[in-house]
C-alpha cells in the first residue's frame, strides 16, 4: 500500500511540474518557435529522466535509506528555483519608465 500511495504522489507532482514548465515555456517563447521549443524540451526529459533513475537505484543500493535521496531532490528543487528566479511575470503591468525597461527586456527575450 505504501508503495502505491508514493507512485500516485510522485504521478500527481510530477504532473504539476509538467503543467507548469510547459505554462512557462508558452509565456517565454515565440509563438513561431513554441512547437519546435516544447517538443525539444519534452525529447530532452528523456534521459534526465534515464539518468535521474539510475542514480536514484545506485543511491538506494549503496545506503538503504530515503534520506540521501531526499536530500538530493531538494538541491535539485533548489537549484531549478534559483535559474528560474530570475525570470519576470511577463504579464505584470508596469508604469513609468521601468515599464519601457522590462518591455524591451520582454522583447528580447521573446525573440
């Protein structure tokens, strides 16, 4: 039962997390590169995901407990947080002249 209650909680945030990256990968990219961006970036999960799997197998055979495990996901978590950090909410209004400042931010970035 244990086991089952993990896999569906790991299903339900790993879901999440997709809804979410792809949510910020529309708002980021051009509408003219979203379909080539999103399908390399869902191409690219496979071998993290490969990877990620092998070194979780070789964590749990060399010590038997979650906790390196757990440790490792919240720098992972971590890490991601702080790359993404500093991208702005593209939808926030601004005024005055960092209004101009962040529009031509946002147009960089969308080209």
């Amino acid at each position: 039962m244990e086991f089952v209650l993990i896999f569906f909680l790991m299903g339900a945030a790993f879901f999440a997390g997709e809804v979410g990256a792809t949510t910020l990968m529309l708002e980021i990219i051009t509408q003219r590169h979203r379909a080539t961006m999103l399908a390399i970036t869902s191409l690219s999960n496979i071998p993290g995901a490969l990877v990620a799997g092998w070194i979780g197998s070789v964590v749990w055979r060399n010590s038997h407990s979650i906790i390196p495990l757990a440790i490792a996901s919240i720098v992972t978590v971590a890490g991601s947080m702080m790359m993404l950090h500093p991208i702005r909410e593209p939808r926030k209004t601004l005024a005055g002249p960092q209004a101009d400042k962040e529009a031509a931010v946002t147009s960089n970035l969308r080209t």
